[in-house]
C-alpha cells in the first residue's frame, strides 16, 4: 500500500521494484525544486543501480511508496544522474543546514524532511524534523527536537552569496508551461539560454512545447545531446517530431538513437508522415482499453494528472494489442457518456457508433472540418488495416491552423490574427508547418491544399 506521508532519510536505502517484481536498485537520494510561496516540490529519486550507478527516477514514473519499498512503471532511464539547475538533494543538500523560525523563536537544524501527497497528487515538503541549539554546557547535552512545517522556517543565506539557481527558479515555479514561456521569450537571448539550461528535464520539455520552433531549435543547439535527448523523451511524441524536422538530419539521427527506444520509434513513425495530414497531426500516446474495461476502470485512467485534457475527453477502445498500432479499433467512448453509466458497466455497450475514424492521410482540412461539424475534441487515426495509430485533438488542429507567429502577436490584439470575414478553408490554408524528414531522412514539403 502506498504512504502517503514519508521521511527521506527513511527512504535511502530503499529497494525499487519494477511492476512484475524485479529489484532495480536502492533509493540513495530524494530530489525537489523549489517553489516560490509554496514548499519544494518532489521530483524524483537518486537510485543506485547495479554496477554502483546512479540514475534519475522520476515521480511521474512511481506507483507506490511504502513498506520499505518503491514499485515503478519499469519504464526508467538509466542514463547516469547529473543533478540539474534548481534540483535540491534532500540527504546530501538540505539535512544540516540552519533554519530560522518565522516566529522569532530561534534557530534549529534540519535532520530529517517529511514528504508527503497533496490532493493534487503532487508529492511536497510538508514538514521538517529539527534540532535547536543545546542548551548548557555538558557536552553530553543536546538540543531537544521539534516538528515544524516548511512555511513556518526560513533557510539562512551567507552574507554576500549570490542568489542560487533554485531561488531563481522558484520565481517562476508558479508559471504555466505558456506563461513561462512567454517569461523566456522576453529576456535577452543569452539569458533565455542560461535559465533553460537550468529548467528540469520535464519542466524544460513543457515550456519548449509552447514555444516557436525557431527558438526551440536555439534552446537545443545549446543542450549537450544527452540532455537534448533526455527532454525530447518528456515531448509528447508530435510535438518532438515537429521540433526534430527541424535540425540537421545528422543532428535528428543522434538524438533518435539517444532516446527511449519506445519514445523514438513513435516520433520516427510521426516523421513519415505529412504535416498537413492526420498522420502529421495526430499524437502517439491516446488512452487505449479493451472492450471488457469497465467504466471505473476507465475513468481511473482519465484522471491521471500528467494527461492533457483533450485526450482525457475519450478512450479508444480496440483489440489487442493495445500500443500503436494495436488491434483494429473499435471505436471511442466519451467520459460524458461514462459518467451516466454505473462504474461496473462494460465499455463495449457505450462505443460511439456514429464516429467514423480518419485515415492517416486525411488531409489537416478534413480533420478540422469532422471536428467543427461533429463538435469533437479528438478523432481517432487508423491505418489501412484499420488498426488505431493516433488520435488528433483539438489543439493540435489549432496549433496547424494558426500563422506560425500567433505567439508574438498582442493579447490586447486578436484582429490582427483573423478577420472576421476570413473563411474556414482561408484558415486552414494559412497554417504553415514546416516539412518533415521521412524515415529515409529525406525532407517532405508540406503539400498544398
């Protein structure tokens, strides 16, 4: 069963298990970032594999917490670890270190850090295990201990030391990924750079998914190609591929083979298709079940946090096996039409039955026009043995039909981006992607309509 309050030092030597029982490693550190007006935020462990190697596990990739143990997704990279910009070792960096209590009460040391799950999901520092001063002069005396919650102590900074990298990025924790990128894009283009490099990997991969893609290939031609690796694994799938076709083929091809194998084969099937059809619009990594999985279980699924909301509004349900491409589809159930059933009732009853999938050629035109007429917020994909391959959302169409540099355009001036006059097919005419490479590396020009 899973704590949902723990203490750090209790955790370092931890063994992690993979979901069928295998022993992947030993928990030796716990990694958080800072948050401005909040506490830190967990984002993952150090864990020490065999060989005396130590990687990065992600929270997004753990299950369960508890008994003496870490059971994940199995999906790990194992890749050694190297501590980014804003990243705070709970053992190696915070246990010692003098707090000051916001009272006025005095001083005490940190020994230990409790971390814990907000409603949210969300695994925070909740509260430190602290030690004041001793009091007397028997050297045998020490401080008594005491409980306190991060907001009711604050880190001591030496006179003169400059902010750190955590602090700086704790002004922009608050910031959603298109905030925050907006934030990058006004600051002179060397520092854009040097706060980037500082961003975690999956922060990094959020914000340059809202960026244009010309400052997104700046971004990663200042990334060593591990890292750039590492933050193409935390894209979704379409997006990584648009930002790949824009580098170099030699360039494309080395970060290809650095990736997740299963990350890599999705982006390099996303790459043999157009831009301007569903194929080139479509993402990898849609909610997939069986037509026995039930309405509990489904909407389980749909509630994971780290799942954007347009896939989150239907599940595909096929036959196996359930990965792209999977079995044929069957069609799609909608979390409205979930929610007016009991929790036990099968998925298989309640397939929308007037829902045509598109082709993976389907031109970017067509699929806008199936979802404005039918008021969707995604389309399955399929290819022509009718197996599911994708889905295409909503925001990716808006994404393909907006003029490449909606970004930089004035909120106070949304004239300037449509008249109201413009006609649909004006619109999706005007949406400009650049080619991709297809699998022989070779460029594909966007074609027209």
């Amino acid at each position: 069963m899973s704590a949902t309050r723990v203490f750090a030092a209790r955790l370092v030597g931890c063994a992690v298990f993979d979901p069928v029982g295998d022993r992947v490693g030993r928990v030796r550190d716990v990694l958080v970032v800072y948050r401005r007006n909040d506490s830190p935020r967990v984002v993952g462990f150090v864990v020490e594999v065999p060989g005396r190697r130590r990687i990065f596990l992600s929270i997004g990739r753990v299950t369960s917490i508890g008994s003496g143990q870490i059971i994940t997704t199995g999906l790990i990279n194992l890749r050694r670890f190297e501590q980014r910009g804003g990243e705070v070792r709970i053992i190696a960096e915070m246990l010692g270190r003098v707090v000051t209590f916001t009272d006025g009460s005095g001083q005490a040391t940190i020994e230990d850090v409790a971390i814990e799950q907000n409603p949210r999901g969300e695994w925070e520092v909740r509260e430190l295990f602290l030690r004041r001063p001793k009091v007397g002069a028997s050297p045998f005396a020490k401080g008594h201990t005491v409980f306190a919650a991060w907001a009711d102590v604050a880190e001591q900074s030496r006179k003169g030391e400059s902010q750190s990298a955590s602090q700086l990025l704790a002004t922009f924790e608050d910031l959603l990924p298109a905030d925050l990128a907006n934030a990058l894009l006004d600051l002179p283009e060397a520092r854009m750079l040097e706060v980037a490099e500082e961003l975690s990997d999956e922060r990094l991969a959020d914000v340059l998914e809202e960026m244009p893609e010309s400052e997104q290939v700046d971004i990663l031609a200042h990334l060593e190609d591990d890292r750039a690796a590492d933050v193409l694994d935390q894209m979704q799938p379409d997006d990584a591929a648009d930002l790949i076709a824009q580098l170099s083929e030699e360039r494309g091809e080395a970060l290809l083979d650095l990736m997740q194998p299963e990350e890599a084969e999705d982006v390099r099937m996303l790459l043999a298709y157009a831009p301007d059809t569903a194929g080139g619009l479509m993402t990898t990594e849609p909610v997939i079940v069986s037509s026995d999985t039930t309405v509990a279980e489904a909407l389980a699924l749909i509630r994971r946090q780290d799942l954007a909301p347009a896939l989150g509004a239907a599940v595909c349900v096929t036959l196996p096996p359930y990965e792209p491409p999977t079995g044929r589809l069957l069609g799609m159930v909608h979390f409205q039409q979930m929610l007016r059933y009991p929790p036990m009732e099968r998925l298989g009853t309640l397939i929308d039955q007037k829902l045509d999938p598109v082709r993976a050629d389907t031109s970017a035109a067509e699929v806008s026009r199936i979802l404005a007429s039918y008021d969707l917020v995604s389309v399955p994909v399929v290819d022509e043995n009718h197996r599911l391959v994708g889905v295409v959302t909503i925001d990716d169409v808006l994404d393909y039909l907006l003029p490449d540099d909606w970004r930089s355009h004035d909120e106070d001036e949304p004239a300037k981006l449509l008249r109201a006059d413009t006609s649909p097919l004006d619109i999706i005419t005007t949406g400009k992607k650049p080619g991709r490479r297809n699998t022989n590396g070779e460029h594909l020009a966007p074609t027209s309509h």
